[in-house]
C-alpha cells in the first residue's frame, strides 16, 4: 500500500511559493535566451553570416507573397 507524505503547510503558502518559483523561472529563461540571442547576434555579425540569412528569409517572405497572389482564396 502507497503511503503519502502529509503537507504541514497551508495551501496559501503552498501556492504563493509556487507562484514566485514559477516567476522565477519565467524571468530566468527570458534572461537566458535573451543573452544567447545576443551572443548568438554579435558572433554572427562577425562571420558575416547575417546577409545569408536576410537573403534567405527574403526569398522565403516572396515565395510566400507570390503564392497568396496567385491564390486569392487563402487571404481571408
């Protein structure tokens, strides 16, 4: 038979401390990916590899424009 731990603590504090560990959580992951995104930037810029990639976008960004024009139907 399963036995289960019982919780000592009121489910205020229960959810309050879930509340700002998630929180935390949020603001560390967006601090995280904000620092790769700019790290990620920079060493790109330095390899000249950001032309390629708005070159390729670019083409992408057409491909897609040429084919809502040639079907009207889909542009809602």
């Amino acid at each position: 038979m399963a036995q289960f731990e019982r919780v000592f603590k009121p489910l205020k504090e229960i959810m309050i401390n879930n509340f700002f560990g998630g929180l935390a959580w949020a603001v560390g992951a967006t601090v995280g990916l904000a620092i790769i995104a700019i790290l990620l930037t920079f060493i790109f810029k330095n390899i000249n590899l950001i032309p390629f990639v708005g070159k390729f976008i670019a083409q992408i960004t057409d491909q897609v424009l040429v084919n809502l024009q040639s079907h009207p139907h889909l542009i809602k």
